[in-house]
C-alpha cells in the first residue's frame, strides 16, 4: 500500500483549495496511515470509499455528475503528540444522501472505510450537519422543554434508577421495586438494557406491575413520575405492540436500546411523536466502536445522529462513575445533545459549528455507578437539564429501596439550595451533604456505605 499505488488523489478526492458550502456534510476522520503511506493519499482514500470510488477508474464516471458526487478531502492536519495519526476533513455533497435517513448516511460515512488495507486505524471524529439536511429529519419526539412541562418538573435534574438485579425478578417483586423508588422521591425508573420478555418476566407482566407502581407513587405523592418500559424486542411488530400496551396503560416514557438499529430507532422516535410519549435511548453496545481512541467512531457522532433520528434521553455518560469518561469530552456531548448552537470548541472535541436549526433538545441521562456522595461533582459536571440515573445507587442502599430514593432526593435538592444560595458546591459540597444527613438518616446511611466508592 505505497503511496503510488494509490490512486486516490490524482482521480480527484484530494482537493486542498476546496471551498466548503453550506449545504455540504463535513467529517473529521482521525485517520493513521500504514507506514509509508501518504497521508493526503489516505485522506483521499478514505473520502473516496465514502462516496463515489471504487479502488481503481470506471468508465461510467463519465455518465455521472462526478465532479459534484467525488467527496473531497480539502484539509490534512498532522495531530500533535501522536504517532503518525491526522485529522481529516471531507465534505460531501448534499445530493450524495436520502433525506431524512440516518441508514443512508451511515451506510457512506462508515460504510466500508474502517477496514481499508491501506489505513491502520480510523476514527470518526466529528461532524457537521448542514442546515439544509438537518430539516429532513424529525428531531427529538418531544424535547427538553416540552418534557418538563409533562412532568411539572423545573430547576433541578431528573432523578432515576435502574432496576437491579439486570435478570431475575418475577413481574410483582419488579413492581415493587419501581414503586418504592418512585415513592421515595425518585422521578423516574428504568429497565435494564437487556430486559426484554424473558420466561421469569414477560413482556406484559412487567409493563401492568410497573404501572401499578408508578400511579399507586403519583397518587401517594402527588408527582408526575414514569417508568422506561422497554419495548425493545426481535422485530418492529413486537415493538410496535409493546408501545402500544405502553401507551394504553398510562406511560408517558417508552425505551428502546441503541443495539435494535438506526431505522428502527426512527420508526420508534416517529411513532413516540405520533403519541405524545418521551423516547429513552439506552446506548446499549456503544462502546464497542466508540472507547478506542484512534478507532471507530466517537460517541459525540452517535448523539448527533440520535438527535437528528428522534430520541428524547440519551445515555450520554457521567465523569465519574463506573464507565468511561473525560470530562471534556463529555461536555462537548452534553452541548451536542442540548444546546441549540454547538460552537467549535477544540477542548471538547467538537471541531465543527452545529447549529441545530430548530431540532429539539435531547435529554442527558448520566448512569452507571453513581451515588449520593456524588452529588456535587454530578451537579457541576452535567448542569440541571440531565436526569441522574441510580441504580445500585438506590436499590443497594442498606436501608432499603425507598431509603436510597430518598437518600438521593434529598442530596439532590439540598445540593441544587446550596448551589442557587452561591455556595462553592465543587468544594463545598461534601460538606452540604454531611450537614443534611444530619437531618436525614437515609442520605447519612448513603454518604457512609458509600463515602470510599470511587472508580479512578
Ligand atoms: C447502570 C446501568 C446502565 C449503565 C449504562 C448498568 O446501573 O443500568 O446500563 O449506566 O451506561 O447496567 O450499569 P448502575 P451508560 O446505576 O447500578 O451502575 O449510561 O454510560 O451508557
Ligand atoms: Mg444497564
């Protein structure tokens, strides 16, 4: 794979003086030649698989408008500090994707260029989505605004959990469990990514159990509360009849996961708008292609796209819990998910302007092994628009299911006082925590079970 074998640029996909349009697609490949490779060449490469090329001349070039349709690479910078990786930026013709398709994107964009011979690793870093293209797609089914104002809730983070065990619990004990969270003061609870409709619970055992929990809670309570019932299931028919048992037995929130496809996450998103429900996305198989650094594409990508097809919540990450994540680079997902500009902002990742052009705001959902001591740290990394999702965080506490509810209801609510009286939280915070469990025994039985749980 020299260099002069490759023939990428002289057929037209290398194009430095290239002067981007508005209405173009641009991407951001990380992209690490094989050794001797040039790294135009690669960057030609790479534009040229993900549009019009194949690996050598056609003849039937010529009947096209190929000047228009070749991508082109317009931009090779070498990434400082790394080991021969560059970024590299391609634009594409509006013309080159169906609208409104988030398959028909991808299938160019990370088609088939990740096992080029001639690359040793390529990540999609970024993109930017034009105006022109953004307004084909739906958007988030119902949006930040409109779903606070369902649930009457403002000027705080949501808060949820996550039922624990994943698999095993009959139908009543599940129930039981999303009633206790939810009466302790929780605004939401959740099925695990890989709850679906197993022998120990079907389908419609857990939706009626679940739903007896959250109205005998909202009746106790007087709150607005839900339960992310997962409809995700072989075949769009059986999601199709799951939403729908969903949505005749009161839910304001259905979830599907990440891992069921990009087409029947549209369909779903177009049916949650059709129905006036809130879609929760559980990013579930993400991090297959989105944790290496020099390869696969980058979460920041996913989320946009997740917006674009529709979604409401979107697992998004939380610096400091059990999974992954730079404090940088979740910020520049959190901005993706819910600013209506998204500036450039090196730091954070984000290497191109995104105006959303009127697409809703999508909910962070920040999850996996978090707990009450984490109050302030989650409050000053994340913001209010963010629901924080315990699940060992509540259903582990030693006092009980509905003690964790409360335990981390009332973190939450005396950390956001502290925060909105002008009190350093960041430092603080700690502190503002040991003074309300004195008050509070379950949040000081929380803060001590868990005060030396860290994840560095
Ligand atoms: C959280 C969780 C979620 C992860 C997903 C779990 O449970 O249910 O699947 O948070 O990660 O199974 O780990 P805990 P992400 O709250 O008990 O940790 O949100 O980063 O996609
Ligand atoms: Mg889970």
């Amino acid at each position: 794979y020299k260099s002069g074998v490759l023939k990428y640029k002289q057929m037209g996909y290398w194009v430095p003086d290239y002067e981007v349009k508005d209405t173009d697609i641009l991407a951001a490949f990380r992209i690490t030649p094989q050794d001797g490779v040039d790294p135009e060449e690669a960057a030609a490469a790479v534009a040229g698989e993900s549009s019009t090329a194949t690996w050598t001349v056609v003849w039937t070039d010529r009947l096209t408008d190929c000047e228009n349709y070749r991508a082109k690479a317009y931009r090779v910078d070498p990434i400082p500090g790394s080991d021969n990786q560059y970024m590299a930026y391609i634009a594409y013709d509006l013309d080159l994707f169906e609208e409104g398709s988030i398959a028909n994107l991808t299938a160019s964009i990370i088609g088939n260029v990740f096992g080029f011979k001639p690359l040793k690793a390529l990540r999609l870093e970024d993109m930017r989505i034009p105006t022109a293209y953004l307004k084909t797609f739906q958007g988030p089914a119902t949006g930040i605004i409109a779903e606070r104002e369902r649930l009457n809730c403002y000027g705080r983070p949501l808060l949820g959990a996550t039922m624990k065990p994943k698999l095993g619990l009959s139908g009543r004990n599940y129930g039981r469990v999303v009633y206790e969270a939810l009466k302790g003061g929780l605004d939401f609870t959740k099925d695990d990514e890989n709850i679906n409709s197993q022998p120990f619970m079907h389908w419609r055992d857990r939706y009626l159990y679940c739903m007896e929990g959250v109205n005998k809670a909202m009746a106790e309570t007087g709150e607005i509360k839900g339960t992310y019932l997962n409809v995700t299931a072989a075949t769009m028919e059986d999601m199709y009849e799951r939403a729908e048992f969903a949505k005749q037995l009161g839910s304001v929130i259905i979830m599907i996961d990440l891992v069921i496809g990009y087409t029947a996450i549209q369909s779903m998103a177009k049916w949650a708008r059709r129905n006036d429900m809130i879609l929760h996305l559980h990013r579930a198989g993400h991090s297959t292609y989105t944790r290496q650094k020099s390869h696969g594409v980058s979460f920041r990508v996913i989320a946009k796209w997740m917006r674009m097809a529709g979604v409401d919540h979107i697992h998004a990450g939380t610096v400091v819990g059990k999974l992954e994540g730079d404090p940088n680079v979740i910020r520049g997902i959190y901005d993706t998910c819910r600013e209506v500009n998204v500036p450039q902002k090196l730091e954070h990742g984000i290497l191109f302007d995104q105006p959303w052009a009127g697409l809703k705001k999508m909910m962070p959902v920040a999850s996996g092994g978090i707990h009450a001591g984490q109050m302030h740290q989650l409050l000053t990394y994340l913001g209010d628009d963010v629901v924080l999702q315990f699940g060992g965080g509540t259903i582990g506490h030693p006092g009980g299911i509905q003690a964790g509810a409360v335990a981390n209801r009332v973190a939450l609510e005396c950390m956001v006082k502290a925060r909105n009286e002008g009190i350093d939280i960041w430092n603080e915070g700690p502190d503002v925590l040991v003074k309300a469990a004195k008050w509070c025994q379950p949040l000081r039985a929380a803060l001590d079970t868990w005060k030396d749980v860290t994840f560095d």
